[in-house]
C-alpha cells in the first residue's frame, strides 16, 4: 500500500539520478 508506493518513488528518484 502507502510503503509500497514509498518504496516505488524512492526507486524512481534513485534512477533519476
């Protein structure tokens, strides 16, 4: 649920990098 979204955005800003 809310973590799991947590975890997919922090992924997504890791990669924005």
């Amino acid at each position: 649920p809310t973590a799991f979204l947590l975890i997919i955005y922090v992924k997504t800003v890791s990669q924005g990098d």
